[in-house]
C-alpha cells in the first residue's frame, strides 16, 4: 500500500543547518533544497535560484515529525500535510511567507483550479 507520492529525501543532518519551507514546512538542510528544492512546491525553484531558499524557508521552527503515509495519518491531517509528499516537517513555523511569493502562489493555485 503506501503513498503514491515518491518522498522528500530525509535530512542527512539534524543541526543548525536545518531549514523548514514556510509554505508546506518540509524539514531539510540548506544543501538539499539547494540541490533537489522543495518537494512539495516545486515552482519556488529553490534548486534553480538559491537565493529563493534564504525567500522561502526558514532556520526558526519548532519540532519535527516525519510521516511516512500522509494520508493515512491522522496528524498528518491535523498538521494539515496530509496531501504533501512523505518526510520531515516542522510542527510550527515562526516566520511567514514574503507576500511577493505568497502572491504569486495565490495566483498559482487560482490558474490550477480553471483547470
């Protein structure tokens, strides 16, 4: 059974070099975002524009969980990551989204639901 979602890859690090994605709060280090970006929201590019990963994730979380089958889980519904990919993801974030990228994102979302 399982997700049908390949995961995140899991953090190869648990120190201060963790970063957690504003928008989706998947927990990874600086250089995985930097090499493979965000799994859950690939169009930040976080791989392709590095400058995008200091935009888009934060060092300031709190707590971990790792989820293996979000959608069968029920903290991951809790946590409101139930439709995200497997991996590592922070329990809160401190910081928000820069309103540049939330628009952007909005926009985004508005153009997928035409389709």
């Amino acid at each position: 059974m399982g997700s049908a979602a390949p995961p995140a890859q899991i953090p190869t690090s648990f120190g201060h070099e963790l970063r957690a994605c504003l928008r989706c709060r998947l927990v990874k280090t600086y250089d995985q975002f930097r090499d493979s970006g965000c799994e859950n929201c690939p169009f930040f590019k976080m791989d392709e524009d590095h400058e995008r990963i200091v935009e888009c994730t934060t060092p300031n979380f709190n707590g971990i969980i790792s989820v293996m089958d979000p959608s069968r889980s029920w903290a991951a519904r809790w946590l409101r990551i139930g439709k995200f990919v497997p991996g590592v993801y922070t329990l809160a974030v401190s910081e928000a989204l820069p309103e540049d990228l939330q628009v952007k994102m909005q926009k985004r979302c508005k153009s997928l639901e035409k389709l």
